[in-house]
C-alpha cells in the first residue's frame, strides 16, 4: 500500500488543529456586564457610654421605620436630666427676682401711707398759710406769723415729694439693665441644656429611621457600651445599590439617571436598576469579576439604585444588560 502524499497528511493535520482549536477556545466575549450588589449599612450608637439594657432586634431580623433598635440603663441621663431642670428653674427665679419691684408689697404699702400723711399736713399747711395771708393784708397778723405759715406749707410739700419719691423707688425693679440681660441669658443657656439632655433621652434608645434589615449585632443585654461605639448595624432597604464594571469603550454614553436590567441567580427574571454614579476614571478590572469571559483591562466603576420593594443580599453577583445603543 502506497503512502498517502505530503500534501494531503499537511491538510488533515491543519484541520485536526483547527477542530481542536474550535473544541476548546474559550467562548466570544459576554455581551453583559458583571458585577455585585452592594449595601451600605448604618452602624448605630449612643453617644453616651452606658449598660445596655434592651437589645429586642437581632441579627437578621427585619425592622420597620420607627421601631426601636436598643435602649441603654436611662438611670444616668434621669439624673443630668432632672439637674438641667433645677438649673433652670433657678435661673428663671432669679431673673425674675431681679425683674420685679426693689421693694415688697408691705413696704411700698407704707410708702404710700407716709404719701397720704404727707398730702394731709399740706393741705393743713396751706389752709394756714391762707388764713394768715389775709390777717395780714388788714393788719392782724405779724410779718413772722406770715413767714412760719409759709415756711410749714414748704416743708409740707417737700414731705409729699419725697413720699412721692419713695414709691418711685420702691417700684423700681431690683436689677439694673445689665444684670436683668444676664439673668436672662441664664435662662436661655440653661433651657438649651435641659433641650440638650431631653435630647439625650431619644438618642440612648433610637428607632430605625427607616426600614432594613438588621446585619449585626455587637453587644448583648447587660454588657457596658462605650460612648459612640456601634451597638449593631443596620442596612436599610434604600442603601443597597449594584455595582457593575463597564469597559472603557462603552462608558462614554452612560449618564446617571439611565435604567439598566439585570439578571442573577434566584431572582426570578430581569430586574432594573437606575444608574446614581459613574466613576471618573478607569480602574484595572477587579479579580471578582476578571475571567475567561470578561478580558478587557480598564473598566469604569458604575453604581446604580435598587428599588426598595424587592431587597437583594449584599454580594450577590450580577449580569447587566448594556444600556440600548451603548457599545459592548
């Protein structure tokens, strides 16, 4: 038998190549663009230290707006609270102590009793005084007699102004200008205190200021909280978002405020996500997303908001359908 000819054995071997190559090259590339959900979790504290007392949500429980998250022992902000009141109510007396009359009701009542003997013995000083101006004008009565009435109508009316003079200062207020605006200014600052500690009440036992779901927790009932240290975490449902990776030569014509659908496992079809922000400049593909399917070097960083209806959990991978009319 006869030995095939070069040429032919060349050709079967190109085309065994070419089948094998066919057989076991890697797919073209995807025509979606990979990424992940993403949550923002709130990390909730007191800003005061303090036991915990109250911890009713756990780990993974789902809490509605409103709800109470945890309570810390009040026993201490009771007690600055119940010091804040008294600071004011004694900032409040004493303004208004320096506000009212420098004398008390009794004591004026005794300077308008001086006034009223004042006004009597001037008019009797006047009477006389009359009687003795005519007794001499005719002749009756001495030039002294005439001068000792005068003399005692004067000093009649000089007693009802100063009688007059002595209410006045009686009701005048305590205070002088300067120390009534200190007093007041007292008060305020002891108002925005007691403010300040009622404040406090709420800020020891918050709610939710929306609804989530609770991702962790971090101390248990009875354990001591430092100030401003996270009791648990919590991620809202408005807080998740998808991040997704777009090459280069595709991110020019997205814009926030685009709608793009996406897919992932377990989510019952297409989903859409609306696009909040784009990164301004590109980044090297991130090895969570890089593989055989998706090569290109340089991507953009694209997030996008989840509706809050349908939550999904955090790290969960998705595949972006590339918005109409935008390169792949």
């Amino acid at each position: 038998m006869k030995a095939p000819p070069r040429p032919v054995l060349v050709v079967g071997a190109l085309a065994l190549a070419g089948a094998l190559a066919l057989a076991f090259a890697p797919g073209e590339e995807p025509d979606r663009w990979l990424g992940y959900v993403e949550g923002e979790a709130l990390y909730v504290a007191a800003p005061v230290s303090g036991t915990l007392a109250r911890l009713p949500a756990q780990r993974g429980d789902a809490v509605k707006a409103g709800q109470l998250l945890f309570a810390l022992d009040p026993q201490t902000v009771d007690a600055a609270e119940a010091q804040a009141r008294a600071e004011l109510a004694g900032a409040q007396a004493q303004r208004a102590d320096l506000a009212g009359a420098r004398q008390r009701a009794p004591e004026l009542d005794v300077a308008r009793a001086a006034q009223a003997s004042a006004r009597a013995q001037l008019a009797r000083a006047q009477a006389d005084y009359a009687r003795f101006s005519a007794l001499a004008a005719k002749g009756f009565a001495s030039r002294t007699q005439l001068d000792a009435a005068r003399a005692a109508r004067d000093v009649a009316a000089a007693s009802v102004a100063q009688a007059l003079a002595e209410e006045r200062s009686g009701e005048l207020s305590a205070g002088r200008a300067q120390q009534q605006q200190a007093a007041a200014a007292g008060v305020a600052g002891a108002a925005a205190a007691l403010q300040a500690q009622q404040r406090r009440q709420s800020e020891i036992a918050p709610v939710a200021g929306a609804a989530g779901t609770i991702e962790q927790t971090f101390f248990n009932p009875g354990e001591w909280v430092p100030a401003n240290q996270p009791v648990l975490a919590l991620l809202p449902a408005d807080r998740r978002k998808l991040r997704f990776f777009v090459p280069q030569n595709a991110v020019a014509r997205l814009r926030a405020g685009q709608v793009v659908h996406f897919t992932c496992d377990g989510c019952g079809g297409a989903r859409s996500a609306t696009i909040r922000y784009i990164a301004p400049r590109a980044e090297f593909t991130p090895p969570v997303i890089y593989s055989e399917h998706a090569r290109s070097k340089l991507v953009f960083l694209v997030e996008a908001a989840l509706p809050v209806d349908k939550p999904l959990p955090p790290g969960l991978p998705v595949a972006v359908e590339p918005v109409a009319g935008v390169a792949r």
